[in-house]
C-alpha cells in the first residue's frame, strides 16, 4: 500500500512468496500500473478449479492417485475389484512364497514327509514288541530249543563264556530294554521329523547308519529276510526325508518361523 496521503488509489496488492502448497495461491497483483476509481477495474486471473470430492461410496485406495473424473486404480499387490492386502513384510501387496498356503502362514505338509513317518515307524515297532518279549522272558532249555541255533553251538558258548541260565535270562532282559528304548527314541525322532524339525532327520539318518548296518550282519544269519526289510524300510524313511520336496518344506518353514520372530 503507498504511503503517500496526496494519493487516493486503491490499495494495491503485491504478489508473495512461493506457497507450500497447503494453501491456495495468493492471486497475482491485478493492478500493477494502480487502479484510478473512473477506471474499469480488469477481471481478476481465474484459477484452476479443485478436484471432485470422492463419490458417495467409492473410497481411495493406498497407493492410488484419484484424478479427475476417474475411478481410482488399483495399487500394487491389488487386483481389479479386490480391496487391499496388508502384507506385514513389506506392506501391501501379497504375502511371501510358501508363507500363506497353510493355516496361519505355514505350507502344506508334503506326502513323502507321511510316508517316511509310516516308514520309520514300522520299521521300529518289531523292536517295540521284541524289546517288551525279552525284558520279560525266561530263558530255559525248551527256549533255547526253539531258537533255530544247534544246540551243540549254544552249550559250547556258554561253556566259553562262564554264563549259567540265570545269567543268560539277565542278558536277555538287559538287551530287550536296550532294543526297546533305542526303538521308542527311533519313533520319537520320526514323529519330531514329521512336525517339521530339521535337526530331527539328521539324527535318524545317523541312527540308521550306526545301528542299520550291525543290526542287518547280525540277523542275516538267522532272519535274513526280516533284516533286509528293517533296514530297507529305516533306509527309505531317512531318503524321503531328504528328498527335494521335503527340503524345500523344511527351509519354508525355517523361513517362516524366522519372519514370525
């Protein structure tokens, strides 16, 4: 505004700084030579006018940019007439390969990790049932009849090696509750493998190295047959767990017991 009382002109407006944008812009100074009151004043500049409001019922989505008399697009990770997926990973979008397929982000349990559970466990549980025989047996002469072995052969070990019957029958027993605990841990590790732990397969894996191998000289004698199905069946259960499909379970869920935390 001039300062000098000898003029009697409108007051005339100067045009501001930038503006930050939360506001409209001030309108430039539509008198920059001054206004006189016989004058026509000129029209003042027009301004772009606002964007619509939303219409009733359409709401703006994130990651959307609302123009003018166009519908709001779908952002990322949402399709065409879906609403928005939250992601807690990396916001929106969908979740993680291998985090959803399941309840609560855990993948489907592959066949081959069922099948080497019935595997493992029916290779075990003749040892479940000749560990509870044994710890409860008492060996006599018509017992060592019954075992296939000459006689001659039995009486000429126990001669070397000092046992009497008595003895013989605490060995027996001894050995069953050995066999029996050695297949509850078996069964026990399979089932954890079969829940998804890792370390638990590597520990099968070694049990059927250190005692398959003993176990199938030692039966192939007298039970050949049965020796090679024991083995054969443990051998098969360790393989499935090591297999492609149940490689990739096991690192999904690693994975995702890793985001949970």
């Amino acid at each position: 505004m001039s300062s000098n009382p000898g003029q009697h002109d409108a007051p005339q407006y100067y045009r501001p700084g930038p503006s930050t944008g939360r506001y409209p812009q001030y309108p430039q100074n539509p008198y920059p030579h001054g206004w006189h009151g016989g004058a026509t004043p000129p029209p003042a500049p027009q301004q772009a006018p606002a964007a619509p409001a939303p219409q009733p019922g359409t709401t703006a989505q994130p990651g959307t940019t609302a123009q003018p008399g166009t519908a709001p697009q779908p952002g990322p990770g949402q399709q065409a007439g879906q609403g928005p997926q939250w992601n807690a990973a990396s916001g929106w979008g969908p979740p993680p390969a291998g985090l959803g397929s399941g309840p609560q982000g855990r993948p489907a349990r592959p066949r081959q990790v069922v099948t080497a559970l019935v595997a493992l466990v029916a290779a075990a549980l003749p040892f479940v049932v000749m560990g509870i025989g044994a710890m409860f047996a008492t060996i006599n002469d018509a017992v060592l009849n019954d075992t296939g072995l000459p006689r001659a052969d039995i009486d000429a070990a126990l001669a070397q090696t000092g046992l009497t019957m008595d003895q013989l029958t605490q060995f027996v027993r001894v050995m069953g509750g050995v066999f029996l605990v050695l297949a509850l841990v078996w069964i026990a590790l399979a089932v954890v493998a079969f829940l998804g732990a890792g370390g638990a397969r590597i520990a099968l894996a070694v049990l059927a190295g250190v005692y398959g191998i003993p176990l199938l000289l030692l039966m192939a004698p007298t039970i050949p047959l049965f020796a090679v199905l024991v083995v054969a069946l443990s051998v098969a259960g360790v393989a499935l767990l090591f297999g492609r499909p149940a490689k990739e379970w096991y690192a999904t869920r690693k994975l995702g017991a890793a985001s949970r935390s």
